[in-house]
C-alpha cells in the first residue's frame, strides 16, 4: 500500500454532520453547518475574532488582499518559501511580490530582515500595502513582533496560517494574528472539509465585506445590483458539515503528527541531518516533518533519499521551492541570504499523515536508514 505524505484522516464524527445538513436539505453553499464550522473556529482560535468560510485557502487569501486595499502598483512583501496557493492572489490582483528569506533559528519570515527594509522603505516612502508572511510545516510566525512591525509602520498584516492550524506561539494560537489571517482545508492539511479555506479577522468590516465579495457583491436590493465585482467563493455547506467533525479532533492531529514527528527525530538524528527547528515558546502541529540532508556529512543526498522511498511507494517531498527562484518570479525582488534556497536544495518532507501506522512509519524510516548506512549518492 501506497504510503503518502499527508492524506485526508476521517474522524468517524463527520458523516452524521453531513446527514443533519441533508436531513433539513441545507445541500447548498450557505447554511446552519456553515455557521456552526465559522463559530467553532473562531471559539477555537480566541476571542474576538471574525471567521468566514471559503472555497478554498487562495481564495481567502485573495479577499485578506481585496479587502486590505491592494491593488495594481501596490507592493505585497511575502516569504519566499511558500505554496503557489499563498502568492498567487498577490497577482490576481495586479499587485507586485518582494521576496523574503526565513531565519534559519525558525524556518519562518526573517523578522530582522524585514524590520532592516521596512526601515529603509519608510525613509524612501515606498512602504509595501501589505506583509503576508507564512507559517511554514505548522510553524507560526513571530506573531507579537510582526504585529508591532506592521503597527508602527501602518502596514496591514496577513497571514498565511494555511499550514498551522493547531499550533500556537505563546499563548497565541496560530491563525489569530494580523489584520487577518487564512486557513486551508484543503485535502493534505491538517483537517480538511474536501478542500476549502477561511479568512479569520479581528475588523468585522472586513469579515462583512469578504462575505459581500464572496457572494457575488451583490447590493441589498430586490434584483441584482452590484457597484462592485465579487467572486462565488463561499463554503459549502456540506463541506463545512465535514469540517465541523474535524474540529472535534484537531488537537489530536496535531498530537499525533509531534508524535510521528518525535519518532523521526529519536530514528533519524545523527550529523548531517537537521530537522526543522522549534524555537522555544512556538509549539508546531509538525503538520509535515521537515529535514535537511547535508551531503558532505552523510554521504547521500535529499534526492537519492526520496527516490529511493518512491522506489518503495512511499511519497516524500522537496521543501517548496522559493518563489524568487521560479520561472514565473524571475527578476522579482528579494531579500535574504539563500537560507531559504538551500533548504529547498537539502530539504525533504517526510510522510506526516495522521493515519499513518507506527508499522508504516517504521518502513520509511528502514529505507532512509539503508540509504544512509550505503552513504550512496545519485549525483
Ligand atoms: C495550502 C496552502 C495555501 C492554499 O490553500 P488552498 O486551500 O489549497 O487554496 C496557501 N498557502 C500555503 C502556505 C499553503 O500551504
């Protein structure tokens, strides 16, 4: 059997949600499901925040952007190791993305760094719209610190919490910081409605008008009015029934996923391979264990590894690559010294899921454990 990085974990709770949706014929993209996910949510994530459910992560992304303000000629600073899912609203929206690397001590958005440029930018007065900065394999970011950046700049501040639903820093849980912030529900995270997303927002005028875009930016009126253009980009509400499920056992995931993650660690630790770092006070849901193979001193390397699971089928995965360094980004801005671009070159994703087996896990470790005992190399 196919071993995958990280496939969607049913919980046994979800398909009665979904018979209460069917049972009052709410099969539609609005409904008592959906209110229900949107509460649950927002009570997990803290007080005073506004959810509202969405198609999917990008397309709460897009709205987070819409509803900030961004526009054509407007920068969007961004870190540049992230998912096409969390740049590419920057482009729906005629906007341009400045790149910027992570700090090795976190894997997150080099807060320094930024702190430098914004600097700079201000004394140039060419200060970017927005920041989005991504919490990375269920790492959150530095949330005080990039609050305090955005506040004193007056810089709105998004975040992309798409991989970090479950984590926390301090007493903070990801997904509660900014302006705003996304989430993802897509198959692969760390629960999943079948794909969807969510804006999350302490400003209700902001969760009001990303409802009014996402439905079409229809005005009150008895026909169909609109003085602005929207999307069709709410939730579903059978998909929210699944989500309301999920919920019932996030913490779990998450417990589960440091549990697979520590068993990595105890099998695989020896110099020459450096997992992802958890600075103290963040604690990670280790959505994906993240590594880095240094090849002078294991004698192997990342893709020697990964071939050498798929050989087994068993998926692993390269880092994302950062986006400065993709053909569509070529000649875009950026900021850093490559920490990032030698992660995406050394880095690999092992399987993660929640419902992978001890037994199953202890397979991928043998064959990791194989490739590093014959130290062989592809390159
Ligand atoms: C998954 C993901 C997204 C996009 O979410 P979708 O629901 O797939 O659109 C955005 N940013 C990051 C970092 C992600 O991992």
């Amino acid at each position: 059997m196919r071993i995958y990085l990280s496939r969607p974990h049913m919980s046994g709770h979800e398909e009665a949600r979904v018979a209460e949706a069917f049972a009052s014929n709410f099969v539609a993209p609005l409904g008592p499901q959906l209110d229900a996910f949107e509460a649950t949510v927002a009570e997990y994530l803290g007080g005073g925040l506004h959810c509202v459910g969405l198609s999917s992560g990008s397309a709460a992304l897009h709205l987070a952007l819409r509803v900030a303000g961004v526009g054509p000629g407007d920068e969007v600073w961004i870190s540049s190791m992230t998912f096409a899912g969390g740049i590419f609203p920057v482009n729906y929206l005629g906007a341009t993305p400045r790149f910027f690397d992570l700090a090795p001590a976190s894997w997150t958005l080099n807060t320094d760094l930024l702190a430098e440029e914004l600097a700079k930018a201000a004394r140039a007065n060419r200060l970017p719209k927005a920041i989005v900065p991504t919490d990375l394999y269920g790492q959150s970011v530095d949330l005080d610190r990039l609050e305090a950046l955005a506040g004193q700049y007056g810089v709105r501040l998004i975040v992309d919490s798409a991989e970090s639903l479950g984590a926390s820093i301090g007493p903070r849980k990801a997904g509660s910081g900014g302006d705003a912030a996304i989430l993802s529900f897509n198959g692969n995270k760390i629960i999943t409605t079948s794909g969807g997303g969510m804006l999350v927002t302490k400003h209700k005028d902001w969760a009001d008008q990303a409802r009014f875009l996402a439905t079409q930016a229809r005005d009150p009126a008895p026909h169909y009015e609109h003085s602005t253009y929207g999307y069709n980009y709410r939730l579903s509400n059978i998909c929210a029934a699944i989500g309301l499920g999920q919920m019932q056992v996030l913490d779990d995931r998450a417990a589960r996923r440091r549990e697979i993650f520590a068993r990595y660690n105890a099998a695989l630790a020896r110099s020459g391979i450096s997992f992802m770092p958890e600075p103290e006070g963040r604690f990670s849901t280790r959505w994906l264990t993240a590594l880095t193979i240094d090849p002078v001193q294991t004698g192997t390397d990342r893709e020697t590894i990964r071939l050498a699971l798929l050989e087994h089928q068993i998926e692993s995965r390269p880092l994302w690559k950062p986006m400065h360094m993709q053909p569509l980004y070529r000649g875009a801005p950026y900021h850093g010294s490559g920490v990032d671009e030698r992660l995406f070159e050394h880095g690999l994703c092992l399987p993660s899921g929640s419902d992978m087996s001890d037994a199953q896990q202890d397979e991928v470790i043998g064959h990791i454990m194989a490739v590093l005992s014959e130290g062989k190399s592809a390159r």
